[in-house]
C-alpha cells in the first residue's frame, strides 16, 4: 500500500496520501439498466440492519483491535499524546487490514476469470453483499 518500513507506523495520513481514489465512470447516478437488484436486507443474521450482516474480520481478529484499543484507552490517563498517536496507527492498520481483505478477494475472483474459470453468480452475489455491507457502514458512521 505505502513504501513504510516494518519499523515505522502506519498513520492515517499515511493512508490519506496514498493518493486519490479513481471515481468510477458515470457515477454518481443510477445504472441505464438494471439487471440484478438485491433486496434490502431487513435483518441480518443478528437480528440487525443490512450494515451488520456481514463480519469484516475473523472474530480473533476483531478481538485482538478490540484489545489493542483497550490498551490504548487505559494508557491515556498517563499518557494522553502517545495514546492519541497510539490510536492514529490502530486505525490506519484496521483500514489497511480492511483494504487488504478486499483486495485479497478480488484478487482470487479476478484469478478465477485470467485462467477462464467460471465464477458462480453465488460467489459474485456475496462478495457483492460484503462490498455493500462495507459501502453501507462507512455511510452510516
């Protein structure tokens, strides 16, 4: 993502000048034509709305932030400037971690089609719903 040694901490600003995200073609605005409209979901798995249906991480993962986030929390009191830096770099590694996951998989779909693989409209459909899941808790932060 960034040419950051292992040494140094990733920062949000080191995301933020990755450089500019392409725009996609014609966006924003609706489609011409419509070929595939999922429904909305109106309870995920957990009872919840749409955003929560789909885990972003495996769930060591998400506990393992979870940790680190404590940590970070509880050591404000002593040191509020390296906490606040602290929490910089946790939130740039989830982004990156984020990125990666994504990437990762569109990566093994697009590896899939160069060796003329058939990808089943199943496996597009959920990684569709996990982009959607994503796109749709950015939004409603």
């Amino acid at each position: 993502m960034n040419d950051l040694s292992k040494d140094q901490a990733l920062t949000t600003a080191d995301l933020a000048g990755a450089g500019p995200v392409p725009e996609i073609k014609g966006a924003p605005g609706p489609p011409a034509r419509r070929e595939y409209v999922e429904e909305p979901l109106v309870n995920g798995p957990s009872g919840g709305s749409a955003a929560e249906a789909t885990p972003l991480f495996a769930t060591e993962e998400t506990e393992r932030f979870r940790s680190d986030w404590s940590s970070i929390q509880t050591g404000f009191v002593d040191e509020p400037r390296k906490s606040v830096e602290k929490a910089d770099q946790l939130v740039a590694r989830v982004v990156q971690r984020l990125a990666e996951s994504f990437s990762q998989e569109k990566s093994r779909l697009e590896g899939q089609w160069d060796k003329g693989e058939d990808v089943s409209t199943e496996e597009l459909r959920v990684a569709l719903q996990r982009y959607r899941s994503f796109f749709d808790r950015l939004l409603s932060v």
